[in-house]
C-alpha cells in the first residue's frame, strides 16, 4: 500500500505506463468519453472528487509537456483560466482549442479520468513529457 500520493491503483498504472507524449484527460462529469478510450470513473455525486483535486494528485504524479484545454473557459471558468496560468508558470506549453475539437482529441488519450466536476469546460488533456 503506498503512503501518499495517487492512491487509485488503476490511475497509478494509467500513469505509469504512459510514454512521451501520450495523453491523458481529466475532465469534468458531463465530458463524453469516445467509444474505445477506458474510463476511470471518479464521479460520486455532483462535486465530487472535484476537478482540482484530481488535476493536483495526477499533475504531481505526470511528467507533462503539455496540456491543452478549451478556449472557451475565458468566458465560462475563472478556475480553468487560473489552472492555464499556473501550469504556463511551471513552464508547461498550453494549447487552446475549441471545445468541440477537445473532445475530439479525446479519443487519441490512453485514458479519460471521469471527476464530479459540474462546472463548465473543466476538462484537460494532459501531453506526457520525459523525466530526463
């Protein structure tokens, strides 16, 4: 049993398997998951797990290059807006692409990580990176 850290075993094996530049999304309740890509669903009620903590416990599990989020969270999601500003601080290159084509890319990901997240456009695609 590990001692902290991403306890979910199927999200550590997710996430431990990935290479560079496979994808991983996390994203809210309502995001559609495309026919193929595995779920790890997290929902339990409205709310919960929220996105923010799921983000937090995968963000600092993931080497990530990358990330890509939907443009529209300028008008709809100031805590989206503040997410692209802090990963853009750690130096993480971030991609905005209209929704509809977020949840295109969706299906290129090794996995969609279902939250409770009911707020608009909290979703992410995460672009592996190396360690070395």
């Amino acid at each position: 049993m590990r001692r902290s850290g991403l306890l979910h075993a199927e999200l550590n094996r997710v996430v431990a398997a990935m290479g560079h530049t496979d994808t991983l999304v996390i994203g809210d309740v309502g995001l559609p998951v495309p026919p193929g890509v595995p779920c790890i669903d997290l929902a339990v009620v409205p709310g919960t797990p929220s996105f923010g903590s799921v983000f937090d416990a995968v963000y600092a599990e993931l080497a990530v290059e990358r990330a890509t989020v939907a443009r529209e969270i300028h008008q709809r999601n100031p805590a989206m807006v503040a997410l692209v500003a802090r990963l853009r601080g750690d130096g993480i290159a971030v991609d905005e692409v209209a929704h509809d084509d977020l949840k295109a890319l969706c299906a290129r990901a090794v996995a969609v990580v279902r939250t409770g997240e009911t707020s608009p456009y909290a979703n992410v695609i995460l672009h592996a990176g190396v360690t070395f």
